[in-house]
C-alpha cells in the first residue's frame, strides 16, 4: 500500500517550543483505540473498513502514520500514554501480577494475591505525575472513562470518573458500546465552572468481545475472509461511529476551534482467519503488527499550515504535545516530544521500545520482566530479544521503507548495521542482569 498525508504544523509567530500557544488553554479530548491494526483504517488505505470520523481527524490535523507505542499491551501502553514515561521508567510493565503455579487466570482475578500485586502496580502509577494531575494544577477538570487499569480513577489524578477500581475498567467500559452521556454531562459541567476540560476517552472498542451491531457485521460479512474478520471489521467501524458523535457534540457545543483532539491506538492487532482471537505477530508482540498505530493532532484554533510527512511519533509525545498547547514550561524528565514542535521533530532519528511479559515475573524489577527492546531509526528497525524471557528468539533487522510488514529479516547479512543499532539500543536503557 501507498499512503498519502498532508500533514499539518502550527503556524504561529512565537517559536515552536514557546510556552504559550494561546491566550486560553485549550479543551483536550485524547481518543484511544484498544487493540487497533495499524493499517486498519479508511485514510490508511483499507480497501474495506470504513472510518469516515477517524480520516477526517487525519484530514484536519497533523497524521502521523508512522506512530507508535513502546510497549504491545494495553495496561503497560495505557500507563505510559498518561504518565509520558516508558514502562521500564514507571515499571508498569504488565498487564497482570505474577501468576501463581496451579492457579488459573480467571481464579487469580479473584484473589487475594491479585488485588495485592495490582496494588503494588497502583503505587508505582501514583509514583509520577500523570497528565490529569499536571492539568489539575493548571485549571483543568479531568474525565475518565474506558479503559483504566489503575485502581480508582482519583488514583490517575481525575476530577471525575467512572472506573472505580476493577481490572479493566469496570463502570467505565460502558462508555461508547452503550452510551456517550458521560462525556457529554462533563462537558456541561466544565463549561459551567468556567474550567478548561480533559477528556480521557478509551473505550473498549474495537477490544474482544467483537459483538457489533448487526446493521454494520451484515456489511463485512460477504467481503472479509471470515466472519471473525468480519466482526472484527465492524467492531472498528462501530469504534468510528462513537469518535464521530463525540466530534458532532463538540461542533454543536461550538468547542472544536479551541479543543485539542488527539488520536492513537493503545496497541496494534492482527485478526485470526480461523479463530476469534489475534493472531501472531501482532499484540504482545515488537512487530509493527503490535506497536505502531497512527497518531493524529486536531486544533483547528492552531493547526494551520502544511508540513510535509513521515515523521516518527511515539505515544509519550502525547504528554508533552498536550502541556505544550496548555503553556506548560517544558519538563525535561520526559522522554517525549511535543508533536506541534517542528524542530523537535526534524531532530529525531530515531525511536525506542519495549515488550514485557502478560504476567509480571517480578513487579518491582522491570527488567525480569522483559521480552523484547527494540529501536527504529530511519527505516531500519532491530529487534533484540531478552534471553531470560525469550531464550528461543534471535535478533532480527528489517528495512521498514521496503518490507513494512516485516517479513525479510537482514540481521545475517547486515551485521554492521545490527551492530551499531544494537550500540544505540544499549546506550538508552540495558536491562539489569539476571539476579
């Protein structure tokens, strides 16, 4: 596939890491997809799946298609979105605690051994200042809704919320699969205090179960290769559906000039032909079928002008790029960059990652927990497994620009080229040792 972006950047006369973008702070709604192929979107060039809202977030602001998340799975990469840290940093790594021998997942969720273990993930969250919390301390009300791993949503830093503390996300995974409403009453809200607003909107969607409405499973069913691609297709359009009635309330609200709308994945998928389920190389997983997603930047207010394409974005941008448009100075603790920072961007080389186990072997060492680091740089990218985690796996090389679905490995033939990313790997994070 060829893709085809005009790209946007702000077109202001103060320089573009100047702490102030406006006279008001902006309205900030971060939309994040859950378990979201990478090429699976209209703008994307999929010939099926139709996601009108979503290119039209593309069209209107900056669209980063080669975006990217470090991490392959949804509570690690979701820690990281709101924190603008890597999960070795906060060491949120994985999903769940240690899995004791014998004891089955769903047996283990109930447990004693699990609420201590998320507790200690808890603690590590609350450890740093997450973005609700940064906006706190400049005006903002902040909203949770959807996918939130991390205890009680006070726990993240938010005014308001709906998960009170379940694994996933409890009340708050009602938000989009059956009603918008909660967003729209904050909205009101905010408006009413006279407070700039923050929107964390994270719906389960298009996350398993895949039980879309039966008007849109009718429309892939005779053109996907199976009914679970079907599902999995529709589930995407019916996510789209959702952005684009939060994008009407915004407009009829006349709030779209002065709101920042961000758009990523929290992790990438592949669906299974054959069962209901990903299939490999995809989530868990350091291919792109796992990590990259696009990242898209709407401010009508301040997006203004073209700039060309194919910048590296990471999802830790994200903080940075929304304190930016808030007039935060800049925090040179976070890894990121702001993504309306032109110069910043034009610096960037390269982009680092990170994959960790689905259970936590230890939830205080992120190393024992690792399976994958990997770097991008240009449009090479080395994958280094943990020998600890991954014992069976080699190090493995693909050129992006000509192989993007990363079927050729080059690490044999390039082993000068293996050896100098794998330097710039090292010389960013190397893994204690096995103790």
């Amino acid at each position: 596939m060829k893709y085809r972006f005009i790209v946007l950047l702000l077109a202001i006369s103060v320089p573009a890491c100047g702490l102030a973008l406006a006279a008001e702070r902006p309205n900030v709604v971060l939309i994040i997809s859950d378990d979201h192929g990478w090429a699976d979107y209209g703008f994307m060039g999929h010939p099926q799946i139709k996601t009108p809202h979503i290119d039209r977030l593309a069209r209107e602001g900056l669209a980063f298609d080669r975006g990217y998340v470090p991490s392959s799975l949804c509570c690690p990469s979701l820690a990281s979105i709101i924190t603008g840290l890597y999960p070795h940093q906060h060491r949120v790594t994985s999903n769940d605690p240690p899995l004791p021998p014998g004891l089955a997942p769903r047996d283990f969720h109930q447990s004693e051994a699990f609420r201590a273990g998320r507790d200690v993930m808890n603690r590590h969250l609350a450890a740093h200042p997450t973005l609700p919390k940064r906006l706190g301390e400049l005006g903002y009300l902040s909203l949770q809704t959807g996918k939130w791993w991390q205890g009680d949503y006070r726990q993240g830093g938010f005014t308001h919320g709906m998960t009170t503390g379940a694994r996933h996300g409890d009340q708050g995974l009602e938000i989009g699969r059956k009603t918008m409403q909660p967003i729209y009453d904050f909205i009101a809200e905010s408006r009413a205090a006279r407070q700039p607003f923050f929107v964390w909107y994270a719906p389960m969607l298009p996350h398993e179960p895949h039980n879309p409405p039966e008007r849109l499973l009718e429309k892939y069913l005779s053109v996907a290769p199976s009914p679970h691609v079907a599902r999995y297709w529709a589930m995407i359009e019916w996510f789209d559906e959702t952005v684009g009635a939060l994008l009407q309330h915004l407009d009829e609200q006349q709030l779209a000039a002065d709101t920042l709308v961000i758009y990523v994945a929290d992790n990438g998928w592949i669906q299974n032909v054959d069962r209901p389920h990903s299939a490999a190389r995809s989530k868990q997983s350091p291919y792109d079928g796992g990590i990259r997603t696009p990242i898209l930047v709407r401010w009508p207010a301040r997006v203004l002008r073209p700039w060309k394409e194919g910048h590296l974005a990471l999802s830790l941008d994200i903080v940075p790029t929304i304190l930016h448009a808030a007039g935060s100075p800049p925090d040179a603790t976070l890894p990121g960059v702001s993504l309306l920072d032109s110069q910043a961007l034009a610096r960037r080389k390269a982009i680092r990652g990170e994959c960790f186990t689905h259970n936590a072997v230890d939830l205080n060492e992120p190393s024992a927990n690792l399976r994958w680091r990997w770097i991008i740089d240009g449009e090479w990218k080395l994958i280094v497994p943990d020998p600890r985690n991954e014992p069976d796996r080699q190090i493995e090389l693909y050129r992006l620009a000509t192989d993007p679905h990363e079927q050729q490995d080059l690490a044999a033939r390039e082993p000068q080229r293996v050896a100098e990313l794998r330097a710039k790997l090292d010389a960013w994070w190397q893994p204690a040792p096995d103790r």
